[in-house]
C-alpha cells in the first residue's frame, strides 16, 4: 500500500471511530428528555380535573390523621 492510502486510512479511522464528545451528547439527550416531561406534568397538574383529584386525596389524607 502507498503511503498516502496509509496516511488516507489513518484519517478515516480516526474521524469514523472517534467517540470523543459521545457522553455530552448522551447526556443532551437525557436532559431533553427529562424537561419534556416535566412539561407534560405541568400541563397536566394546570388543569383543573387534575387538581381537584390531587386536592381531594391530600384532604382525604391529612383528614383521616386527625
């Protein structure tokens, strides 16, 4: 083989099988992930259904303590 064909392969391997930045991107996706959901809890403890359910079991309980 040439020397350029080595010097060729050599790069290419190293772009191809560089993971170097993997983590931060797994962890991009994680944080995005975990904010979607928050945003679904919001939207589901603003509506009112949801809240008067959540407020009747937290009355529910602390009545029953007493």
């Amino acid at each position: 083989m040439s020397i350029t064909l080595v010097r060729l392969r050599r790069s290419l391997d190293r772009v191809l099988y560089d993971e170097e930045g993997a983590s931060t991107a797994e962890y991009a996706i994680t944080v995005l992930a975990a904010c979607g959901f928050a945003a679904v809890l919001v939207a589901l403890l603003a509506s009112g259904e949801v809240r008067e359910l959540l407020m009747g079991i937290i009355t529910s309980a602390l009545s029953q303590g007493a």
